[in-house]
C-alpha cells in the first residue's frame, strides 16, 4: 500500500519517529492501529473526556463507600459495553491494552510488569485519593472476574498499584 502524505506531516512523522527511535513506518502503523482501536472507538464506547480538576472536584464530592459503589456499578454492565466496542474480545489482555490506552492518550504515566505469573500495574494518576479508590476497586473487579484469581490493590492519593 502507498499513501500521499503532505510534507508538513512526513516531516512531523519523521521528526517523531526520531524521538521514539523508530522508524516512520513503525511509528504510522502504531497510529493507525490507535486510530482504528481505541483512539478512534472511544466516543462511540461512552466515553468523553473533561477536564481533570473538574473530576478531582467532581470525585472529592462523594464519601469513599460512594466511590466504592460506583466503581462496583460501572465494572459490572458498563464496562462490558465498553469493552464490546473498545476490543474484539473481553479478556484480561484486551483489558489491560484499554487501560494502557487510556493511560498513554491522558498523559497518565504508568507501568506494566509481567514476571511469571505475576501481573504488575502501576498507575500514577495525581488525582487524590478517591480518584484511586475508584480506579483500584474498577479494575479489581474486572480483572477478578476475567482472570478467576484474586487482585491485590494497594492505593495512594495519587497511584495505584494492582497485583495479580
């Protein structure tokens, strides 16, 4: 396959491609398959984006059993709706990759670590305590459910560490 690119992008892709220290083409492709995965899916998966002071103010509203709640609501039916639309298939995998995704498009650093059968996530967030509570006990439960074993969670008011 062949595409016309406008110079001002093939110099941007390249110049890009040089501070990933990857090629162009290594780099297009990655983009097309965000594009085509996450990136381009999002809107039609629910999800919208907002500024992040206003869901700090928004999630420092609620007692720490109403975060809990609500994550509990949202990893049941929502996050299966979602995840329909965000992957073509509901796995462990599939949902890890969407919060990667999530993470990387939100400027959210975090870390994936596989040692054996050992999964390690870490999520540096710096959105308070609530914020950590959610995600934790969001993905607690999803993972819970998709992998048949048990999550350890542990929380800060500004990351989240999930084990598995």
């Amino acid at each position: 396959m062949s595409f016309r690119i406008p110079e001002d992008v093939a110099d941007a892709l390249e110049t890009n491609a040089q501070i990933n220290n990857t090629s162009p083409s290594t780099l297009l492709t990655q983009m097309l398959k965000h594009q085509i995965g996450y990136d381009g899916n999002v809107g039609k998966a629910g999800l919208v984006a907002f500024p992040r002071s206003l869901i700090i103010q928004l999630m420092n509203g609620y007692s720490e059993e109403q975060v809990i709640t609500m994550a509990d609501i949202i990893s049941k039916d929502v996050t299966t709706d979602m995840m329909a639309i965000l992957q073509n298939e509901y796995t462990v995998e599939s949902f890890l990759q969407t919060i990667e995704s999530w993470a990387r498009v939100s400027c959210i650093p975090f870390t994936r670590e596989t040692k054996g059968n050992l999964n390690t996530f870490v999520i540096q967030h710096d959105m308070t305590r609530n914020w950590s509570l959610y995600l934790g006990h969001l993905y607690k439960n999803v993972i819970e459910e998709l992998a048949q074993k048990k999550v350890s969670v542990e929380t800060t008011n500004n990351s989240i560490r999930i084990r598995f």
